[in-house]
C-alpha cells in the first residue's frame, strides 16, 4: 500500500522471551494477589465467592485491563476488578443475547439495578457482580451516569453497526472512555485535563478493539467496517467476505488506525497536565501503542495471523508504572 501512517514509528515487537519470568509469574496469580489481609479495612465483607467470580471474569474476558487493574493503588484493585467485571456484563448483553427481546430485557435489569443501587432503600438483586458493584458505587462514590452511559450506548446500536467513521468514534466515547471516567473517579481524580486525556485514550482503546475484532466477525459473515469507508475506498462486503481488493480493505484499515493513533498521540501530549495519582488509568495506551505499530509492520494487512497473538507486555507496563508516565 502506497500509504504509511507517518505519525506511528515502524518498529520491532517484543518477544515472549523478554518477558517470560513476569508473564509466568504472572499467569499463576490467584486472587491472594490482591493482599486481602494488608487491606482488610477497604474490601472487608465483601463476598469472597462473588470476588471470585467478578476476577475471573476479567481475567478470561479481558485481559489487558485485568493486567492494569493489578498495578493500580492496593486499596483500590478489587473495585477496579469488580468494575471491569460489570462492564463485561453489559457487553455480553449484545455479543451473547441474539433476541432483541432478550436483549433489552438484560438492558433493562441492568438500568433498574443501577436504580436500586443509587437508591439508599432499594434491593439489591443478589448476583454477583451486582453484589459488588453495590459496594464500589457506594465505598467510592462513582457517579451513576457514567454507569448508565455505557447501557444506553450498547442498547442504542446492538449490533455495532456504523454508518460513518465519526459514528464508531463517538460511539467508543461513550462506551470505553465513559469507563476511563469511572476509574478517574475511583482515583479520587476531578480534572479537566485528565477528563479530556480519558476521552481520547478510550477512543483509541475502543478503536482498535474494534480492529482486532475484525479478522473474527469477518469469518462469519459480519462486515463491520463504517459503510462511508467501503465506499470511499470502492470495495464491497462480498469483496472482504471472499478476499478480495485487498489493497482498498487495507487502506480503510489505514484510515480507521489514523483515527486511533491520532487520539492516542492527543491523549499523551496531556500527560504533563494529568495529576500524578491519575496516571495508572492510562496504563492501556501501551497495548494500543503496540498494536498499532504492529498494524503498520504488515501494512495494515487486519487479516495477518500475527497481529492479533496475544503479546505479552508486563514488562512495560511496569516500566510506565515506574515513570509515572504513559
């Protein structure tokens, strides 16, 4: 492809045997990790089962933040983990549920048990995550809207469907950044610029979840690309579904990345006026930073095996960790 995406450096990836003593350390921690006894104060009488289930259900369904939920304050580990665990609640709601029916019935619960849980007499319905999400909302005291925000996004498009590239932006603000908003409150965080750092992180983070996404959805027939993207660049869901112009799916591959890489480089040009104790939420720009060079390494080629492997990155998250930097 005669295009490069000049603002992304071309680089080399890191190798699992950079890594291989903190990822194997790593992929045998238990919930002990989170030094329940050194932090009695702060998560005691949660339900150790409903935790289980709440760290389970990160780890498996998503990993990359699990991994940063891990190198944030002690006391504040197990609410990041619980709050990771409703976010995929809500997102199982439309990849799991194919009846609309169902589908906005599950919404609907969701909508009433944010109700109930900002509602100093309401029930709480005893299920796992609600059980704990009950508690993070309250011990924390997470505004309710950003919660709200993120149900009425998925309700709003099921499907994630996109007429336009500026639609799958928008709609990634509401979704992922709504959640940066969260843990920015959870950090204790009231700032302007640290607000406007979250909005294009989680832009970023939701773009190119959606370009992983790509390769998978595609295999069953599901063409997700913004429908102003195949026809700027001439090419037909037939022509993906059979391999075809593979030069115009890359260049709108190009054009999605530009989007991302535009507001990742926004979103670290603020680092410099986000409060210190606010940094560990914007420990996810290292997996986008990463697959985004990767992305350019083979041309923006979406469907190249080797760019969707997981990589096993610790190491500089660690390293971010220790600069207070992103």
């Amino acid at each position: 492809m005669a295009a490069s995406l000049r603002i992304i450096p071309r680089g080399c990836g890191i190798g699992v045997k950079h890594n291989r003593f903190s990822y194997t350390k790593l992929k045998n921690h238990n919930v002990s990790y989170l030094n329940f006894k050194r932090n009695a104060s702060v998560i005691a009488g949660i339900p150790k089962k409903s935790f289980d289930y709440c760290y389970n259900l990160t780890r498996q369904n998503d990993y990359e933040h699990f991994l940063c939920s891990l190198l944030i304050e002690k006391n504040l580990r197990a609410a990041a983990i619980v709050l990771r665990a409703y976010n995929i609640e809500i997102a199982k709601v439309t990849e799991n549920v194919r009846d609309p029916i169902r589908g906005q019935g599950r919404f609907t619960f969701w909508r009433e048990t944010l109700d109930e849980i900002y509602n100093p007499k309401g029930q709480i319905p005893q299920t796992p995550v609600v059980q704990l999400l009950n508690w993070v909302a309250n011990e924390f005291k997470i505004s309710k809207i950003w919660l709200s925000r993120m149900i009425d996004a998925r309700e709003s498009n099921p499907a994630s469907r996109f007429n336009s590239l500026e639609d799958l932006d928008n709609y990634y603000e509401q979704v992922v950044s709504s959640m940066y908003y969260v843990f920015l409150e959870l950090h204790g965080v009231k700032d302007v610029q640290a607000d406007h750092a979250a909005s294009h992180l989680g832009r970023c983070y939701g773009i190119v979840s959606f370009l992983r996404a790509i390769p998978a959805t595609a295999s069953k027939g599901n063409i997700l690309f913004p429908n102003d993207l195949l026809a700027k660049h001439s090419v037909s869901q037939e022509d993906i579904r059979r391999g075809k112009n593979s030069k115009g799916v890359n260049d709108i591959v190009f054009d999605i990345a530009s989007v991302a890489n535009s507001h990742l480089l926004k979103a670290r040009s603020l680092k410099d006026k986000v409060p210190k104790n606010a940094i560990p939420v914007f420990l996810p720009s290292v997996f986008c930073d990463d697959y985004l060079k990767n992305l350019q390494t083979v041309d923006f080629n979406i469907f190249e095996p080797s760019i969707n492997r997981r990589r096993y990155l610790f190491h500089k998250l660690l390293l971010q960790k220790f600069r207070k930097t992103y």
